[in-house]
C-alpha cells in the first residue's frame, strides 16, 4: 500500500523556521533525509492539488472549467479562466499584485460584471460571478495563454508574472481595458470613501477547457481550500481530515492534506504534526505496512515530491541515532522559487 501526505506552506517559511523542522518533527526530517531527490514542481499548492485530483495540466492547470462545474455553471465545452477581482498595489519602482478582493457585496460584484460585459460583448469574452469574490470568464475561443496562480504572485512586481504565450499580447491589452474601466466606476469610488480597498482589476488564471479525468479513484482528506473544491467537481467525495494517520482504516490511494502551519506557531504545531502524521507513517515504513509514501512538502509557488520507500535494515538502525539536517534543502528550495 501507498499514500501520500501533503504538508503546505513549508517552503515559504524563512531559513530560521525551517531549521525548527529538524528539532520539532524530528520523523518528517528522517523521512525527507531518506528519500531519493524530489520531484519539483511549479505553481505549488495549485499544481499539487490538480495531480492529488487526477485533473491533467494543458496550457494552464485549468482550475477554472473544475471550479465553474463546482459553482454550478454548466462549462459548455468552452475555454475558461478564474477572472478573479483584484488589488494593485503601485510603487515607486514597480506595481505588484496586492491580492484579492475579498469583501465584495452581491450587487458591486454585478455592477463591476455588467460594465466588463459590456464592452467585451464583441470580443467573445463573458465574465460571470457566482459569488461576489469568485468571478470566471469564459472565452469563445481558447486562447494560447500560460498564466500564473494569485497565491504564486502576491506581493512580488506584476511583470513576471503576467499572462504569457502566443496570445499574451492581446490579453494584456484587454487587461489594461479592464484597469481603465474599473478605475472611475461607481463601485470603486463607494468603495474608497467607505475605506474599502478599490477592485483595480482582475487576475486572470488557471485557464483550460473541461476535460473528463482520467485517472485512478483516489480518497481525499482535506478540512478546506482550493483541494476540496476541485474533489468536489471531479466526483471524489472529500471528506474531514482525520486526527491523525492511525484514524484510517486503509491507506490505500489515499491523498491526505494537512492544515497549513503558520511559522509564527512552528513549534507547537510542528510537534503535533510529527506526532499524529509522520512518525506513525515511518513506523508503517519500518514494519513494512505500507511500501512507499509520497510526502509533498509545498509552498505557494513550489512543491517538492519526495518518494520515501521502505528503508533498509540499515538505514533502519542508523535513523535511530541521526539527526538529519534538512533545513538547508529545504531554504536552496525556498531560495529557487523566489528567484525564479
């Protein structure tokens, strides 16, 4: 048997944290210290998500067409992008992606829909908002477009991560359209006098056309977040994250994705991880339970996939009395992404 364990948010602590990984889990260190070089994979927690659900990458990994079928918007067989409303924020040197609009009422969000409507009526471009914060487009021809998810981009300058591709010309034309229509409207002036952040205009991502997975039936656990939405559309009945590993039954094709660890409680929760999740599954790997885990430790613009086998006799007895020192990897890790 076989599993995999997701552990989000590690790669965008600092170096200072992650040396707490070493002395506060010390099982997820001696697991990461046994495992072969991992499988490195961009766009982090989105593109983690998207393979735990079978969904395949096209141009983007279309987390739109999965998402609009979880909002309940029939995706037609057309070309999709999450459209989502957004704050810039402008400096002395650059602009960079402040984050999303997330207090949006009913009727702003319809408001702000009609007047992008409207003018991309002829464009064959359509904006629908399911809810006032979550808002998709949906394109009548797809476009060769390669775009980059919020999480990936939030607080870094917007150039590098504006939409990319054969096609990217036109879009980030329309996009400047989209800034220029919504700066004087009437919505975001109400905003600014009542102290709420302007929606200056939207993040286009995660773009792709319905496609059915195809794929082995997989169990995920999850509490919450992009994951359990995208379960959701793709018919694998998500359900609660359990306590702990040795509240399963059967850890067979099992994806189980634990809560994301703020640094500021490192230590605290770091013990509680180890605890309840990675010192039963190296104890399974010892005795020969499971034969392999998939432990994936990811931040918001990277994931690292690192296949643990079962460990030799030898390596059994030495990972008795080694204190590996992981954090090094983990920060030459963090360091790529944020200078990619």
């Amino acid at each position: 048997m076989h599993f995999t364990i997701v552990v989000p948010g590690l790669l965008d602590w600092p170096f200072s944290a992650l040396a707490a990984v070493e002395k506060e889990a010390p099982a997820l260190a001696r697991l990461i210290a046994a495992a072969p070089s991992p499988a490195i994979e961009a766009d982090g927690l989105v593109a983690t998500a998207c393979r735990s659900c079978g969904i395949a990458k096209q141009q983007d990994w279309p987390v739109a067409p999965w998402l609009a079928r979880a909002a309940g918007i029939d995706t037609e067989g057309a070309y999709w992008l999450c459209a989502d409303p957004a704050r810039y924020v402008v400096g002395q040197a650059d602009v960079r992606l402040g984050g999303l609009i997330d207090d949006l009422e009913g009727a702003e969000a319809d408001a702000l829909i009609a007047t992008l409507n409207a003018h991309f009526a002829d464009d064959g471009i359509r904006f629908v908002a399911p809810a006032p914060g979550h808002w998709f487009a949906r394109v009548e021809h797809a476009p060769q477009l390669v775009t980059h998810p919020p999480e990936v981009a939030v607080g870094a300058p917007l150039i590098p991560y504006l939409a990319a591709g054969p096609d990217a010309a036109r879009w980030r034309r329309w996009q400047s359209e989209m800034q220029m229509l919504l700066f004087e409207h009437a919505v975001n002036r109400a905003r600014e006098q009542s102290r709420r952040a302007p929606v200056d205009s939207v993040w286009l991502w995660g773009g792709g056309t319905f496609v059915l997975r195809d794929a082995p039936a997989v169990r995920i656990f999850a509490d919450g977040g992009l994951i359990r939405d995208l379960s959701r559309s793709a018919g694998l009945a998500p359900a609660p994250l359990p306590a702990a590993l040795d509240a399963t039954r059967s850890a067979a094709g099992q994806v189980f994705w634990l809560d994301a660890i703020d640094v500021d409680a490192a230590a605290t929760r770091l013990r509680a991880l180890d605890r309840a999740w990675l010192a039963p599954t190296e104890r399974a790997l010892h005795a020969g339970t499971i034969r392999e885990v998939e432990l994936v430790i990811s931040g918001r613009a990277l994931a690292l996939g690192f296949r643990v086998p079962r460990p030799s006799l030898a390596a059994r007895w030495r990972s008795r009395f080694s204190s590996p020192r992981i954090a090094p990897l983990l920060a030459r890790f963090a360091a790529d992404a944020t200078q990619a």
